[in-house]
C-alpha cells in the first residue's frame, strides 16, 4: 500500500464543536476506508469511499474523496462526547494490503 | 455480526520464548490478517492469509511467523519473543477480494520482559 498522511495527530474540542481530519497521499488513491476506534476499543469500519469526488454522510459524519483521489476528509457536525476516539484512515490496493495513516485522536470536552 | 475473537486478552512472556496468538472468526471470511499497533506508529500489518494455508508477508514480518490450517483459525507465532514485540496486536477478518471491510478482533496486548 502507499502511504496516507493523517492530519491532525490530535485534536481537542467542546462539545458541540465541529471537528475533521484529512487524509492526504502524493499519488492517486485506488480507495479509503475510515475507521474508528474508541478509547480501549479496536478499530470498527465506518465507510468506505471508491469513486473520484465521492461524498458520503452518515447522520453528523460526513465523509469525502478528492476528486483527484489523492486525499480524503472525515467531518463531525456538532460533536458529542460519544466521539471521542481515534479516526483512521486507510488505503487499499491490489494487493490485500490496507495502509493505514496514524489516525487523529478526537476528544471532546463536555 | 461478525465475531472475531482473540483467545487473551493480556499476555506477558519472557525474552526468548515462543508465542502463539490465536485468531477464530465466526463469518466464513477468505482474508485474515495480523496487525501490531504502537503509540505514534499506528496499524502495521505483519501478515495476511487469503486462503487456507496461503501467507503472504505484511510490511513488518521479521520476527513473527504464521499458520493458516482452517479457514476461520489464523495464528501469529513469535519464534523467540524479544522486548522491542511488546505491543498491541490487532486479528481482522473480511470477506473476499482486495478491498473488502476489515473485522478486528479486541486485541492482545503483548508484554515481552
């Protein structure tokens, strides 16, 4: 897999606050696949985005692919505390192997 | 829902022994998969198995090895454990094909001393 860059490492917010991260790769990207994983938890798949300028929502979450497929974003409207986590994104290819970017650490201040 | 499970998970080993991290997943799943997570480091995969008795190596598989010999059973094998395989190990599972959505497992959480 190629390598996906997660920005930011961390990021704090009040509740009610919006939130995203980005998803970014210096060449074409053939898929993303998001990911969550609360604290303590494992990663649990979200969604997965195939298509060139692909937007997808999921009630407060929505999630986009750039449409030179070269990066990718995960936006939270109006977090909750019941966000709290770490976001990953993740890369597939031919090949079986999903590479996964760092992840971005979402905590929520009540 | 799919079930992947970890058979521990906490385990503390000893520098040099040998240790088997065991996989089952209750949904039929061609793909298994075997992950380490660190803090700063993220996911890194170290083995996957698309078939049975099929391995192909990861990004990171010095030091570990595999078994594939039933479908829903996928084993990690540290030969000689050492300090710097204190980790987190992650198990995942998904259907068929390149692409498909990975099941993880709760993890094992691996001290070598």
């Amino acid at each position: 897999g190629q390598q996906v860059m997660q920005i930011p490492q961390y990021q704090h917010v009040q509740e009610g606050e919006d939130f995203t991260t980005y998803c970014n790769s210096s060449t074409t990207l053939s898929n993303i696949q998001w990911y969550k994983q609360r604290p303590g938890g494992h990663p649990v798949f979200l969604i997965q985005l195939v298509k060139s300028g692909e937007v997808k929502k999921q009630k407060r979450l929505t999630f986009q692919f750039g449409e030179a497929k070269k990066n990718s974003s995960l936006h939270i409207t109006a977090t909750q505390t019941t966000d709290v986590g770490t976001y990953f994104c993740a890369e597939g290819g031919s090949n079986y192997k999903l590479t996964f970017g760092k992840g971005t650490l979402l905590t929520v201040n009540p | 829902d799919v079930k992947v499970t970890q058979s521990s998970r906490y385990l503390v080993k000893r520098t040099g022994e040998k240790v088997f991290l065991e996989c089952v997943q209750d949904m039929d799943h061609e793909n298994m998969f075997w992950y380490r997570q660190d803090p700063g480091l993220g996911l890194r995969l170290i083995y996957f198995s698309y078939d049975v008795k099929m391995k192909e190596k990861g990004d990171i598989p010095e030091g570990y090895s595999v078994s594939r010999e039933k479908k829903e059973r996928f084993s990690l094998i540290l030969e000689s454990a050492s300090t710097n395989q204190t980790s987190m190990y992650l198990c995942a599972s998904s259907l068929p094909g390149a692409n498909s959505p990975l099941h993880f497992g709760n993890g094992t959480r691996l001290t070598v001393t």
